[in-house]
C-alpha cells in the first residue's frame, strides 16, 4: 500500500542511493531503524550530484528548500526499503532532524522542514507524524541545502 501510494505520486524507490563516506545508511537496535543524514541527491545519478546546492535564503528558495526536503525523505525511504524488505513494517516515524544550510538572518527552518514531514503524511498518514528538530548550519556535505536524519519504529 505504502509503495502503492508513492507509485501514485510518481516516486519509484528502485534505486537506492549511494553513501557519500564510511557509513551504515541505516542500523537497526531492536525494533528502532535509524536512517543516516541524507541529503537532496538525485539517487538516478552519481551519489556526490547534489541537486538543491547552496544556501537557504541566498542561492536557495524556501519552496526549493521544501522540495529537497522532500527528496531527503524519499532517499531515507529508499533505504528503509533495501534494509527492512518492505516498508510496511514500518510502525511508526519517530523523529526527524533537519539540518538547513542557511544564511545567519534565515528564521524559517521550521517552514523548510515542513516539506519533509508533510510528505511523511501524505504517504504514511498518521504513522508519518513525529518529533521534530530543524537546525540552521553554516555548511552541510557537497553544499546541499539541507539534511535529513530519521528514526523508525518497526
């Protein structure tokens, strides 16, 4: 159903992004799965090309800001689905940190990180909501815009 619906909106988590250092994109301890920081790449292509480069407030729109936010989630998704088998065992999201690479001035992380937790929503309904940070940077891995970590009950 979970795959269903994201088929629905056009997203297909075939390919699983590539890690961008020596890290375990997801752990399990129990019935907890912790998904790694992922940023806004574009799993399709190689795992350094960054598709949202740049600051938030500067080279970076907030609605762009949203979008990569999105993808971050989707990538997370992605390796959630290689690591468990199936994304219906997924109980409940947990928590989400959102990590903004952003101007000093920049105040609206919370609307940036909006793009990431209402799309674990739309697709996961009640499951999808969770406890939340979002936390402006000065810089993030290969300039993304922003970063994702997750934690799931399964």
């Amino acid at each position: 159903m979970i795959e269903q619906r994201l088929s629905s909106f056009g997203i297909n988590l075939s390919t699983k992004p590539l890690p961008i250092g020596s890290y375990s994109p997801v752990v399990t301890a129990g019935n907890i799965a912790y998904v790694s920081g992922q940023i806004a790449t574009d799993p399709s292509k190689q795992p350094t090309e960054v598709k949202f480069k740049g600051k938030v407030g500067k080279e970076i729109s907030i609605s762009d800001a949203k979008k990569a936010a999105e993808l971050c989630v989707i990538n997370g998704l992605s390796h959630l689905k290689f690591a468990l088998g199936d994304l219906e065992r997924i109980k409940k999201f947990v928590k989400m940190s959102g990590f903004i690479n952003c101007e000093p001035s920049f105040v609206d992380h919370a609307v940036v990180m909006n793009g990431a937790s209402d799309f674990l929503v739309r697709i996961f309904e009640d499951k999808g909501k969770h406890a939340r940070v979002a936390v402006g940077v000065s810089s993030l891995p290969l300039d993304s815009c922003i970063e994702i970590d997750i934690i799931v009950e399964i």
